[in-house]
C-alpha cells in the first residue's frame, strides 16, 4: 500500500509517501526564520508561505526518482491533515489533496493533525495496546490513552497555555529569541548540574490535567522583581529552573498515569518532544517507550501518511 500525504496546519509546508509502514520520501520547507523576527506565527503570512513552497514540494515529487521509476504515481491513498490548525494553511493542504485525489483518482483522507504525532513515534513500528501518550507542542498539551486501535480518551489536557507555548513565552522574556523551546533545553544541557532547583509545581482538580501559566507567572515575576531591584538576572540560572519544573511537573503527572493506567508502552509525541531533558526524563518511566525520531517531532507529513496507512490497513 502506498500513501501520499500532506501536512500544512502551521507554518512547516510537507510532503511524504509511505509504502507499507516504510518511509519512500519526505520533504519539508519550514518557515521559522520568516516569522523569527515577529516572535511567533503570523497566520496570513503563513498561508501566503504555503502556497509558495507547495509550489516547491509539488515541482521536486514530479521530478524524484527512486530506483530510476517516478514516485509520485501509483499511489493507493492521499491523506492530508484536516484539522486542528490555521484555517488558512490547513486549506492550501486541502485544496492540493483534492486536486490529486481527482487527478489519480484515488480515495482521499482527511486526518486529524494531533493524531497523526500519536502515530509518529509508529513509523516502522507496530502499534501496541493499551498505550498512554504525552503530546506536548507548542499549541497543544495532553495526555491521550489508547485502549485500543481508533479508540482513544484525552485524560488530561492544559487548562490554559501550552507547554511550547510556555518556553517561547519565557524566551521572549529573557531575551533568548524565537522558538524558545530549543534555546532553552540547549541552556539547561549545559548548565542543569549548576542549577539544581525548580519554581512550584501547579496543582489541578483533576490530576492528569496540566495548568502552565502558573510557572510562567513565577518566571516572569522572578525577572520583574530582579529588574525592579536592579539586580543582575541570571539568565541561565532562570531558563534551567524553569525547565527543571516542567520536567519534573510533567514526570509527576505521568508517574501517577503509568500507575493507574498500567499502559503496555508510553509515547512521547509532539514538537516539544525534541526536548533532550523530557525526553531523557521519559525513558526513566516504563520499560517500553516509544520515542518519535528527531525528523518526526515536528510537523511532517510522514506521521499523517503512517497514520492513514493504519486507519485503512486490513
């Protein structure tokens, strides 16, 4: 079986094909260094920015070649991420899906985008049930458990910011640039055995739920109150804290998770599971764990071809 798909809810243009749960192609144009210098997305200019590199990907699929044969024929499905997203980046995906759909005449999936990372870290992986997955990006956080294929409950879910949100949030704070994420694991690599303390940890009614804004409050009222007194801030000593805490926090929550629930495995999915300090936390937890390769964490069509190679597979 093989699977063209697309992905374009934010601002990472992809283009991907899969032929039996074994990657063919992948191509991604990232617009990050665009909106760098606004310190986030800017949704009009990241639709503009799709309809530009589709253009690219659409020119480089007819121009590939793998063993001398094209290989943008002879696709059995075309996937394409449907939803949640930016409404206008979300649509040249659609447009471009539809419009190959109806050239090769081939059944057409829309797919749900957060679902699709779940499916990242099963790229040449079978899936196992029941599985409890921790999806942290820079939109979205939550704790998703699996009982079994298409069966799925969201058991916790931020109540306010993101944890990606979160760290570009704290970046612009302390002057570190944009996306935060990055920057700030990069800081706590090199300094996390210098500055061993943490902020407090937020509490929730529910206690698989997560509330981030907390800690950032205490960030950035650490650095006000240091800027107010005149006193040096340590910028390294304030990034490795925080994350320190949401290390920490999310380990906690997951703890309690893995002991109720009692997944056969656990998945880290998600642009924020590129974090080495989450990500070295997360293999400490179960003795199965399924980590997305780096190329995978962020937005990438792979993971929604991978994901609509499972829905239609007998």
């Amino acid at each position: 079986m093989k699977i063209f798909a697309i992905e374009s809810s934010h601002d990472d243009t992809s283009f991907a094909i899969l032929q039996d749960n074994k990657p063919l192609w992948m191509k991604t144009i990232t617009q990050t260094e665009i909106h760098k210098k606004y310190g986030g997305t800017i949704p009009e200019l990241a639709s503009r920015m799709h309809v530009k590199n589709i253009l690219i990907l659409i020119k480089e699929l007819i121009e590939t070649k793998i063993d001398n044969k094209e290989i943008c024929k002879n696709f059995d499905y075309i996937a394409y991420t449907k939803e949640p997203g930016l409404i206008g980046s979300l649509q040249i995906g659609y447009i471009v899906a539809q419009t190959m759909a109806m050239i090769y005449k081939k059944p057409i999936l829309g797919l749900n985008h957060l679902e699709g990372h779940f499916y990242s870290a099963f790229i040449e992986k079978e899936l196992q049930f029941p599985t409890l997955c921790l999806l942290i990006s820079g939109g979205h956080s939550q704790l998703m458990l699996y009982s079994k294929k298409d069966s799925f409950e969201i058991i916790g879910e931020t109540l306010d910011d993101a944890v990606g949100e979160v760290y570009d949030k704290i970046a612009r704070k302390l002057n570190l640039g944009f996306p935060g994420g990055p920057i700030i694991d990069k800081i706590w690599q090199e300094n996390k055995d210098l500055y061993p303390n943490h902020f407090s940890i937020p509490k929730t009614e529910n206690e698989f739920d997560f509330s981030f804004s907390g800690i950032k409050t205490a960030v950035i009222n650490r650095v006000n109150s240091l800027n107010q007194k005149n006193e040096e801030i340590n910028i390294n000593q304030i990034a490795t804290e925080f994350q320190n805490t949401v290390i920490l926090y999310l380990k906690n929550t997951l703890k309690k998770a893995i002991n109720k629930f009692n997944p056969n495995l656990i998945v880290l999915a998600g642009g924020v599971s590129a974090n080495v300090g989450i990500r070295n936390m997360f293999l400490t937890l179960h003795k199965n764990v399924y980590l997305p390769e780096m190329k995978y964490t962020t937005d990438n069509a792979m993971m929604i071809a991978r994901m609509a190679y499972e829905k239609v597979r007998k």
